[in-house]
C-alpha cells in the first residue's frame, strides 16, 4: 500500500510542509489509510517512529470533512469532544496536545488538554469553550466527568496511545470507568511500544475486527540505538558515569534510575563532579518538571536522571545517549528507556550499568529482545569479582527468575497500581 501526504486534506498539507515533514515513516504510511478508512487499529511502534502522526493526522483529517464545531448552534461547545485520546503520563499529554495543535494550526478545530499535578481551574475553562480534540491522562480525565464538566456522547475516535504502560501503571479501573461514559460506536486505536498478553487481553475488550500494524519485530528495540553493557561494581557506577561523560564530551544524557530518592541522591553526587544535573521525577511539582525539561532541552543542564514514569513523554529530538544507571524491574522498560534515543532515524547510544547480582534483570531483558546483550569492562573501572552477592539481591533473584520464565512462556505478572 503506497501513501504520501499529499492524500491528507489541504490545511493538514500546509501545516506539514512548515514542520518539513516530507515522506510518511513506516508507521505512518501503514497506519494513516487504515484509520481513515475507519478501521479499528492495533499497531505496534517504537517511540521516536512518528506513531503520534500515525493516528493525529488522520484524525484531523476526518473531522475536517465534517462541519467544525463552531458553526453549530445546537448542541453546546462541552458537548462536542469528537476524539480522545488517553496517554499514561502528563508528560506524554502535553507532547501528544503540541503535535495536534501543530498539525491543526491552519484549521478552526480546537485541542483541549487534561492531566492532574496542576489546578483543575484552567483545564475547566478552556473546556468550556468547547474541544473537537481531547488529550487526557485517566485520572484527570475521570475527575472531569465526576465533575459533569465534559460531555463525551458524540465521541467517535478513541485512541490508546502507549497502552502497554497505561497497564503498567495500573490504569485499568480507570479505564474500565471511562468505557461505560463512551458511545458504543466508535473508532478505537491501540498503539503500544511492546506487545504482552495483557495488551492482547485489552485489545479483545476494546476492539473490533481490528487491523493489527507492526513495523517492526514484535517487543525490539529501536535498530539504530547502539547498546553497551558495562560491569562495574555498584559503588562505583556514578564515577564511571562521570568518566564516560566527561572523557566523550556528552551532552545532553538522559540517565534513568529505579527510585526517587536514587534520582536525587545521583544528580546531587554529579553536581559534585563538576557536570550539571537535574532530576525529575514524580515528587516534583508540575511547574518543576517543566523547568527542569526546557533546562535539559535548552543544553542549560547537561544531564537528566530520570524515572521511568517521569521519563515517558520526553521528546528530545536531538538526545544521543541514554544510561541506565538501574536495570529495570520490569523488562519492557528497557525498550521504552533507551527509546528516548536513535528517534526519527537518527543514531544513539544506549549504555546499561550491571553490578554483581543484577544479572538476572538483564537476563530477563534478553528473553523480550530474543537476543543477547554482549557484556564488556571499561579499563579502571573492572569488577571486585571477590565481591559477595548483596544479601538484598540475593532475596529477590529466584523471584525475578520466576517472572523471567513467565514471561517466556506468555504467562502475566503482576503490575504496581499507580494512578496519575
């Protein structure tokens, strides 16, 4: 099936050729006619592929064939919220409300934005003044029909954008809430960075005879990110992050960490190195996180530690390096993580820190990616293999090799609920 631009509608034409999109990517080329011609769609993309156009363009392009909001009399602005689309993560909802606004900037269609960590006041009111487009986090977006401050009957585009973390996170019974609020009739798309049972399970609820788009093998990770696995001993993983960054001149690295706290505590010990650092993770306020982003765009901070959960949404197009400093618990993650890098075509380099005893993490990295991750030392910084395994890891390993065995044999495990 061949595709080109040209097909979208006038005013999405002009829109794209100020934004310098040329050809469509992949997912875009497969994706946009399928949602156009109404189909429900369950697609599999990596971040940094285009996947927001992939159904953002399309969109716009339908409701730009149907009368605009504006010109209708009868039924009131709140009323006519014609597409939503649920991301996990205010970060996300923020980039996904910027590509839309970019893309509908030549037309009269409305985007209208909802995600918690700020005051309801502004949301509600730019509410009010009518939505053809609404992006939303599901906690927030509840709070507005509990509210009755949104009206979502002549919804006819659902979209699920990274549906895989939306489980993660626990959102379920969020999304189980938001599904009895929606007309029956309607156009879902699902598009999720890694394919589990549970995506499986929730498309079989949420879809119809849909269309399933994967550009990519199945649970892989992005083939122009170059990764690297470095042993060294945990108490000595920030010195060798330091080295690496200041030996190669890095900018603008984005380091991901598993806590809180382990955020904090390394972006304070790399201040101390001489590299400016900032943290962002899920205790910062709203306005921080902001701050903090356009800093580590700007090049005003050279390094980012990051959550998983505060990193989803993070769009720098220029990011080269990614570090996980912590593997992480859950596998999956890792795709997602070192998805922030190698975006839109562009090379990257994906480093992994493992300490003795954290081999069954990146073992179980491995049975997602269907490969091996070849292990190397960096000369100064070889591990004490004398070193005992840490009592604490010790206790979690049969159980993490449990999970890795599920995993391998499509079996679930369970997730951490969090709701945003």
């Amino acid at each position: 099936m061949t595709f080109s631009f040209s097909q979208l509608s006038p005013v999405l034409q002009q829109a794209l050729q100020a934004l310098n999109y040329t050809q469509p990517t992949p997912i875009q080329q497969q994706a946009i006619p399928v949602v156009l011609s109404g189909n429900d769609v369950m697609a599999g993309a990596q971040t940094g592929t285009g996947k927001t156009a992939a159904f953002a363009l399309p969109i716009l392009d339908k409701l730009l064939q149907q009368a605009p909001s504006s010109d209708s009399s009868e039924v009131p602005p709140d009323s006519l919220v014609r597409a939503l689309i649920l991301v996990p993560t205010r970060e996300l909802a923020q980039q996904v409300h910027q590509s839309f606004e970019q893309y509908a900037q030549h037309s009269s269609l409305k985007v209208g934005l909802a995600y918690g960590g700020v005051s309801l006041n502004p949301q509600l009111e730019a509410l009010k003044q009518g939505v053809d487009i609404l992006v939303a986090t599901p906690g927030r977006l509840l709070d507005f029909l509990f509210k009755k401050a949104v009206n979502l009957d002549a919804l006819n585009t659902l979209v699920f954008d990274e549906a895989d973390r939306m489980l993660d996170m626990g959102f379920m019974d969020e999304i189980q809430q938001i599904l009895k609020r929606l007309p029956k009739e309607r156009q879902t798309l699902l598009f999720s960075a890694t394919f589990s049972d549970e995506i499986f399970k929730l498309s079989k609820q949420l879809l119809s005879d849909p269309k399933l788009i994967e550009v990519d093998a199945r649970n892989t990770a992005a083939t122009t990110v170059e990764q690297k696995v470095y042993v060294v001993d945990a108490d000595r993983k920030r010195e060798l992050v330091s080295h690496l960054i200041g030996s190669k001149n890095w900018h603008q690295v984005l380091i991901f960490v598993k806590t809180k706290q382990g955020a904090d505590a390394l972006a304070a010990e790399m201040c101390k190195d001489g590299l400016v650092t900032k943290a962002i993770h899920g205790d910062k306020s709203q306005g921080a996180r902001e701050r903090v982003l356009e800093e580590f765009r700007s090049g005003d901070t050279r390094v980012l530690v990051a959550t998983d959960v505060a990193a989803r949404g993070i769009d720098i197009p220029a990011l080269n390096t990614v570090i996980n400093f912590d593997l992480p618990y859950i596998a999956e993650d890792y795709i997602h993580r070192i998805g922030r890098t190698g975006r839109a075509g562009q090379t990257g380099l994906a480093i992994t820190l493992m300490s003795l005893g954290e081999e069954y993490l990146l073992e179980e990295i491995e049975v997602i990616l269907d490969e091996r991750l070849p292990q190397q030392w960096l000369e100064g910084y070889e591990p004490d293999l004398t070193k005992e395994i840490p009592e604490n890891r010790k206790n979690t390993r049969a159980a993490q090799k449990r999970r890795a065995k599920q995993r391998a044999h499509g079996q679930s495990t369970g997730k951490r609920r969090r709701r945003k």
